[in-house]
C-alpha cells in the first residue's frame, strides 16, 4: 500500500453506504438477519393470518382488541456488495503514468471501504485480459479491503477483456448482492447495460461509476494522430477542427449513456480523474438528495 | 548568350522561389498519441500542414526547380553564340541580263564573296548560295549559264538582304552589305527607295559594266482582242461571276470594282514557258503567252502573245460602264499600258548618279542592333532544354513516388509494432 492509498483510506474511514433500496416486503421472518444481537424496529401490524408466526402476535393488543395482530418491523440486514472493476487497455491511460486506471482502482478501494465500514461483505472482480485470477467472493472478515487493495495492485490492464461476462459470473454467485461497475464503457457497454437492467429489473442494486479521464474530456490543442489502445487500425487526426467535434460527439455519448442507465433503473455516476478520488467515492456512496454525512 | 524572350525567364525564377517556399511547408502525419476515446473524433484527412524551418524533400526540391527553370528557359529561347564578330558581310551578286560582261562581275565580286557571311544571286528573283559560293560565282563565267531573259530587281534583292541580316543579327556587332551590279534603269521599281530605306546603314555598291541597249527590241502591240469575243481559247467563262477590287499591269493599277464573267482556259496557262518577274509580268520567248495582267488576288486578267508582227493582247477586263472610272488619271495611265509596246520593256541605261549617291549613302555600317530580329518560334537550344526538362519530369515523378511508397511501408510497420506492443 502507498501513501495515496492510504490518503484514501484515511478520507473514506466515516463513509457509509447505505443501500438505496429496501427489501421486498413479504412474510415476516423469511429474511433473517446476518448479524446477530440487532433489534429490530416497530414498523407496522398487520391482522394475524393462518400460517404467522404466533411468537409475533402482540399479546397486548389482543387483549385491548380482541383481535389478533402481529408485528412488522424492519429488520437491519447486511447487503453484500461486489465492486467489477474494468482492466482493459482503455483504462491504462495515459501509458505514461496509468491515471486513469490508478484513479478507476482507488475507486474501486474506496467503495470497497464504504462498504465494509457498514459491515457489509465485500468483494472484487476484475475484468483483465490474462484471464480470471482477479477475484474475491464478498467477505466481512477483518482485512478485506486490504486484501482487494493488494489484489487490485497486482493487475497490469490492457487487452480488451469483456465486462459483461465477469458481471453475469458476480451477479450468479451473488444473487442479493448489490454491484458497482468501474468502467470507462468503452468496451462491450451495450451488453453490461443490458445485464444491469436484468439485475435491476429483477431488484437489485447496480452502480455504474464511468471513469474520464480529464484529457478525454478536453484533449489537447495541438494537432496529433490519436490512436486507440485497444484497437491499432483506429486512428483520427485531431486538428483544431476536429477537436470540437470530437468534444460535442463525447458529450452526446456520456449523456446517453447516463440516460440508458438511469432508465436502466441503475444509478450513473461520472467521476473524472481531476476530482479526488475520495470525492468521486462520496458522490457514489451518498445519494443526491441527502447531501453528504460522515 | 541571349534570350528571345527574357520574360519567361523571369517567370520561371518566380515559379522556382515559389516552389522553394512551399518545400518549407511540411505536409505529413502529425505525432502519434494515444486516446482511448479516439472513435468520436471526426473523420478529417489524416494529415497536417506546418511550417518548418528547412526543407523539405530536399532532392525533391532539387528535380522541382532544375525542371521549372529548364521550361522557362526553353520558353526564353535562348540563342547561344560561341563569338560574336565585328563585322558579317552580305553580298549580292546580280545575275541579271543587265550585266553586260560575266567575267568581270566574277573578277569584281570574287573579293567580296570570300570571306562573305552570305551570298546571295538575284536576278527577278533572289536565292542564297549556302555552298561553294565561290565555285558558283565561278561558273557564272560560262556565258551558257546566263538566262537573258531574266530581269533583275533590286528590290528583290534588299528583301533578301533584310532578311538575311534579322538572320545575322545576333552573331556580329555591324552588317555591311554589298551590291555587285550594273545599277540599270530597268532594275529599278517603285518601291526600291522604300525598301533602301529600310536597311540602317551604308550600302557598298560595286557597279561592273551593263549589258548594251538593244535599239529595236521594242514592238508595238498589232491588236487587243476582248475575252467576250471569243477569239482565242485563253478565256472560260465563270459559271458564276465574282467581283475584284482591281487590276494591275505591270506598275500600272487600276482600282474599280470590276465584276469578273471570264476565267483563264487550263490550256493558257500550260502554254506559258517564262519565269515570273518582281513586277508581276513574266518574259516570253516570240510565240510564247505570257500573264500580262493580273487581278489583285493574282489571277491572270490579260495575256499578251507575240506574234510575227508584234503582240496580241487577250483582256479579259470589263471596262467601267458607270460613274466616271474612265475618266480617272490611273484608268487612262491603264490603258496606256495596254496599249504600250509588247514585250517587257529592256532599258539598260545605267541609274543615275544621284539615285547611285541615295541607294549607297553616307552612313557608317549597319549595325546589327537596328537590324529587325527575325521571329524565330524555337532556337537550336530548345529541343535539347525541352528533352532535359522531360527526363527531369520523370525523375521527378519517380522520386516522389518512391518517397510515398516508403512513407506507406514506415506507417505500416510503426502500426504493426503498435498492435503487437498492444
């Protein structure tokens, strides 16, 4: 671990994430509790029926009543959370110094921490172009996130690894896991978009948190041959004049891809590498509408 | 070295500066970076112009101007001279039957011949000797050679004069023109002063004794018969009748405009054995038909025919029904004509000293700068700057193509190492 690392660890330690969603309301007692030793609290009653648990029945409303009512209560249950992390050769930008995938890892690191400061299980997965030896099943054990930490130093990106393949993997293992994708969507998006709104569909909570890196959102001015990592044969010029096309065709893309995935019924988050990373991970983690709490 | 027309020259020069600026505009890929977002940038052409600060393609700057400046200079026409010297000498030797003794014209002109830029023998007409001039001027001895028949013309031989000169011009610093002649009357026309006046300086006259005037050679014409007439076989008639502007008889013009209904026959003109003189008539022998008159585009408007007596004239002229054309000085001076003496008249009185005194005149040489240039479209040196300029079009055209296709195989290679690095 380096001293950037440790830098974020040190800003994410009081974030919390909470989950977005509540469970589906069904029959009391079917969800049990993770952790034991949580109290539960008083939400509603309900008129007794064939089949509940008798231990529910509020005795003292019976007897002002003299009709049955059982308890409802919201029950405190952990949410695993798996964080996929894109390793493809697009995410190794600049070649030079790797930002954007440093930056896409500390992410990754941060929503790990958030997670696992609210006792929720944790994992990783890595979608990287020598195979699929980047993996962690969600844990709750002591060490987690240093493990993911030591996990995600230990990836190179590069090649071009599909996404949706590793994200269909985590969403089988995990069935009630709420997911996070690190990604710059550059590679195979419209099958992780479309996986995303399975998972969403079906009630789960999915979190995509795009990468920029700040030279893709404003190139530089002087004229060059730009070349795409991952695919050679892909080369533009880009001139003055290009340059702002090249600007209006990004932007047109980044606001339909927020629109798809929010449609999706997915949150999108859009985290630019000049923001710390800290910062993107709070505006991940904290919805929009309650502002930001330690 | 000189160039008929500099202007091209310089043109040349502008276009090769030109060049040489744009070979300071590099044209060729920009660097190289990479961008992982690279697909939505637009398609433009995958190059960029700047300015550097040296040339580029330098060979192919080298081929671009040596072959701009070898067209314009082709275009320049440039004439190449090893020498130029003082003085070029132009002699003209009459051979007319004006001369009166062969011998002494050789003897006169064999100085002036040797050592001459150019000869030329006029007689009614001029031609140059461009071989063994010498040897030429030596067979004039043989009395057998003479035609004397033939008319000479001074006016004839200034035209040569004036154009050998714009020939000349450019290879000497003066002309000096030199005329070996008996000076008759007869060889003198109206338009010798004019001529004369064209050329810019003296003129060394070198007069050799004239023929003898014959006393009875003139004979007055027996008759003058109309082509309507019918009379003789020398005149068709036109299927349809055109008009002319006018006529002319020797010195003698007449200007109407006359409605032509005949035509001469084919067979009058095969019957004519003379050689054309500078006045437009032409000398026969008795029995002969010669063109006595013509109309203005040349064709024969009257034949005169010797006869045992004298001449017949056939005219095939309308004369003027309207207006008063036949009252006019130049249709009487015509008719005089008509009615003169057959046979060209032969007056081998020798020019006056005062014509002698204008013809020779007092200036110093010509010098050859006065002299008009002769209109040449190419000199000697284009054919050779045109085919140099050709081989240096097609190295350059296989130069450049040979830098496009390596400029190909590097960008091929640099991807190939690309994608495997990838």
């Amino acid at each position: 671990m380096n001293a950037a690392d440790g830098a974020l660890l040190d800003a994410v330690r009081s974030l919390r994430w909470p989950a977005r969603r509540k469970a589906p309301a069904g029959l009391a007692g079917d969800h049990r509790s993770w952790m034991r030793g949580i109290s539960a609290e008083f939400e509603d009653y309900r008129a007794y029926r064939q089949g509940d648990d008798i231990g529910k029945i509020d005795w003292k409303l019976l007897a002002r009543r003299d009709r049955a009512y059982i308890r409802l209560s919201t029950e405190q249950t952990v949410l695993p959370t798996m964080v996929v992390v894109d390793a493809s050769a697009s995410m190794a930008y600049p070649s030079a110094t790797l930002e954007k995938w440093h930056f896409a890892r500390h992410i990754a690191i941060g929503l790990a921490s958030a997670a696992h400061n609210g006792r929720d299980p944790v994992g990783v997965a890595v979608a990287s172009a020598n195979g699929d030896g980047h993996y962690l099943p969600a844990r709750n054990r002591r060490g987690i996130v240093h493990q993911i930490l030591a996990l995600l130093a230990g990836v190179a990106p590069g090649g071009s690894p599909r996404l949706a393949p590793v994200l269909d993997t985590v969403a089988r293992r995990h069935p009630r896991a709420r997911i996070a994708v690190v990604s710059d969507f550059l590679g195979d998006a419209e099958e992780i978009l479309k996986q995303a709104t399975e998972r969403s569909a079906a009630g789960r909570e999915v979190h995509a948190v795009h990468v920029i890196h700040t030279t893709e959102m404003s190139p530089s001015e002087r004229p060059s041959l730009v070349v795409d990592p991952e695919e050679a044969q892909l080369k533009r010029p880009l001139t003055e004049y290009s340059r702002l096309g090249y600007i209006e065709n990004f932007g047109d893309w980044r606001e339909r891809l927020a629109r798809d995935w929010r449609m999706a019924g997915a949150s999108y988050t859009e985290v630019v590498t000049d923001a710390g990373a800290a910062q993107a991970v709070r505006r991940v983690v904290v919805p929009p509408e309650t502002g930001s709490r330690a | 070295m000189i160039f008929l027309a500099p202007a091209f020259l310089v043109a040349a020069g502008i276009v090769a500066a030109g060049v040489v600026a744009l070979h300071f505009l590099s044209t060729r890929e920009p660097d190289t970076d990479l961008l992982p977002t690279v697909r939505f940038v637009p398609r433009v052409p995958v190059q960029a112009t700047t300015i550097t600060a040296r040339f580029t393609d330098p060979w192919l700057l080298v081929l671009r101007v040596l072959l701009i400046l070898l067209l314009g200079t082709a275009l320049a026409r440039p004439l190449i001279h090893p020498f130029v010297q003082p003085v070029s000498r132009i002699a003209l030797v009459d051979v007319s039957r004006a001369v009166g003794s062969p011998g002494e014209l050789a003897d006169s002109a064999g100085s002036y011949v040797d050592g001459a830029a150019a000869v030329v023998f006029f007689d009614a007409g001029a031609r140059e000797i461009e071989d063994g001039a010498s040897d030429a001027l030596e067979g004039l001895r043989d009395e057998a050679q003479w035609d004397r028949a033939s008319r000479g013309s001074l006016s004839t031989a200034l035209i040569a004069a004036l154009r050998i000169a714009s020939r000349l011009r450019d290879g000497a610093d003066s002309l000096q023109l030199v005329v070996v002649s008996p000076f008759a009357l007869e060889e003198r026309d109206a338009a010798t002063a004019e001529i004369r006046a064209l050329w810019p300086g003296r003129i060394d006259a070198v007069r050799v004794a004239g023929a003898q005037q014959q006393p009875d050679e003139a004979r007055t014409a027996e008759r003058v018969e109309w082509a309507d007439s019918g009379a003789t076989g020398l005149w068709t008639q036109r299927e349809t009748p055109d008009t002319i502007g006018g006529v002319r008889a020797d010195d003698a013009v007449m200007v109407y405009p006359f409605v032509r209904r005949w035509q001469p026959a084919p067979d009058a003109l095969e019957s004519n054995a003379g050689t054309e003189t500078a006045g437009g008539t032409e000398s026969a022998d008795a029995g002969e038909t010669r063109v006595y008159a013509r109309w203005m585009d040349g064709e024969p408007a009257a034949f005169e025919r010797a006869t045992a007596d004298g001449c017949m004239r056939s005219v095939a002229i309308p004369l003027p029904t309207e207006g008063d054309a036949i009252l006019r000085p130049d249709f009487q001076r015509f008719l005089a004509e008509l009615e003169g003496p057959c046979g060209e008249p032969r007056d081998m009185t020798p020019l006056s000293d005062g014509f002698m005194a204008a013809f020779v005149g007092d200036e110093p040489l010509a010098p050859a700068s006065e002299v008009p240039r002769r209109v040449m479209r190419t000199t000697p040196a284009v054919p050779w700057l045109l085919g140099f300029a050709l081989v240096v079009a097609l190295a350059e055209l296989w130069f450049r193509r040979r830098l496009a296709t390596g400029a190909r195989a590097k960008r091929a290679d640099e991807g190939i190492r690309r994608s495997r690095a990838a």
